[in-house]
C-alpha cells in the first residue's frame, strides 16, 4: 500500500508500500537539530527507483516490490561533519495512471532530483531526457542538483545501455552519473555514495531557519520563500 502524505509534511518513519521501518525515533526528532531535504526519485516504471530508495534506507534489497502507486515516502538521517540532517527520499510512481495526479506535487519545492533508468532496458534509459524535460516544466530551478543513476548492473549479460552513452548524455546536462544496483550487495556503499553526494551539495546551500530553537522542539526547515525563489524561474 503506497502511503500518501501531504508535501511539507515531516515524517518520522519510513513509509512503503511493503515495508514499515523505523529509522529515526520521534524523540531524536525533537532533540536534533535538523535540516530536512527533499529528494524526488524518477524514472520510468520497473527501474528500480522503490529498490534504490529502500537499498539507501532500509539498508536490504526489497524482494518482490509493488508498482509504486502515487509516491512511497522513505527517510534517513545523516550525520555529516557534526551536523544531523534528514534526507526524506519521495520514491515516486514510472506508471503514468499511478502518477498523474501527484506530478505537481512531487516537484514543489523539492531540493534534489534523482534520475533513474535500467541499464538493461534501452527505452527507459532513452526516456530519460524526456523526465528531464518534465522536471524542467514545473520550474526546478537550475541550481537544484540532479544526478542521472543507471541501476541493475549486475545483470552484466542483459546490459543494453552502455556506459559511454550514458556519461554522453549525462556530460550533455552536465549531471554526474552514477551506475549501480540496488541488488547487489556489494554495490550499497555505492547507493549510498549517490544519496550523499546529494547531501553534501545540499548541505553546502545553507537554508534559512523557519522556526528559532525552543526548548522543546528545535527544527530548521527551508525558509519556503527562499526555497521557491531557488527553484522557479517561472
Ligand atoms: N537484478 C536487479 N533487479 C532489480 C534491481 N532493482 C530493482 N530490481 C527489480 O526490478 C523490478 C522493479 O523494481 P522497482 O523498484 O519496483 O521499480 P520502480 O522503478 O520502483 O517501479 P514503479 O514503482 O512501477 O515506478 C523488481 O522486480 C525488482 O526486484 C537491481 O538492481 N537488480
Ligand atoms: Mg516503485
């Protein structure tokens, strides 16, 4: 079952559609101070974007995963040079019946974007362009990273994508790419390489607080103004 929460709203657990972790207790919400960014994975359906996602939060490979429907949420706090932030990782639906009716959500005020394709499947990877372009549509501006991300390459026999075209049209965005597999174990430093190097832009970007910290509750947040003067060029 995909889980569907308001955009702007903060989650605590991980929400999927087969899977119910917990990552970060409520209490640590309160007494962390903590950056929240919003990372939107895409791509056509059947890539791997639910798997990626859980591989980098869940830590496992997801077996036997469900067409995401609408969008998964998933989260994972990280400690980088002594500063906690929250990455909270929108696994949106390929499926167009399934996402339609989110598309504008998924896309307002995101701070990252994660562009998946399946190596073993050359339309997913030629539709990349077209993700781009519908990413570029809803006014994410051009100082919000992107990465383009090539997953299942442990299917080595079935590899239709190679790599020199990818890093081509990568080179062309001027995105970095990255190829991986949310299956292979071996390869989930290398999913998680993905998500941080994200973070590290992100973190470098230095968002205003919303809320100054009181005793209970301390929580920084993206000054909304900002963040949308960031992003839209509308
Ligand atoms: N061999 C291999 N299979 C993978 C990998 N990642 C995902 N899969 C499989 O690919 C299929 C689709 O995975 P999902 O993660 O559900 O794909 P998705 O992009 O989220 O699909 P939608 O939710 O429909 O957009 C499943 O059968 C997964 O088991 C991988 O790295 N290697
Ligand atoms: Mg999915």
């Amino acid at each position: 079952m995909a889980t569907e929460n308001k955009p702007g709203d903060e989650f605590d657990t991980v929400f999927g559609q087969n899977d119910s972790l917990e990552l970060s207790s409520h209490h640590d919400y309160e007494t962390v101070q903590a950056r929240i960014f919003k990372i939107i994975v895409i791509g056509d359906s059947n890539v791997g974007k639910t798997c990626l996602t859980y591989r980098f939060c869940g830590g496992t490979f997801l077996k036997n995963p469900e067409a995401t429907i609408g969008v998964d949420f998933r989260e994972r706090t990280l400690e980088l040079d002594g500063e906690t932030i929250k990455l909270q990782i929108w696994d949106t639906a390929g499926q167009e019946r399934f996402r339609k009716s989110m598309v504008e959500h998924y896309y307002r005020s995101v701070h990252a974007v994660i562009f998946v394709y399946d190596v073993t499947s050359l339309s997913s990877f030629e539709s990349i362009p077209e993700w781009i372009e519908e990413c570029s549509r809803h006014c994410v501006g051009p100082l919000v990273p992107r990465v383009v991300v090539g997953n299942k390459c442990d299917l080595r026999d079935r590899r239709e994508v190679p790599t020199t075209a990818a890093q081509c049209l990568a080179d062309s965005y001027n995105f970095p790419l990255f190829e991986t597999s949310a299956k292979e174990p071996a390869e989930k430093e290398h999913v998680d390489a993905i998500f941080l190097t994200l973070a590290y832009r992100l973190k470098s970007h230095k968002p205003l607080r919303l809320k100054q910290p009181s005793e209970s509750n301390v929580s920084y947040l993206w000054n909304q103004r900002e963040q949308e003067a960031a992003t839209c060029q509308c």
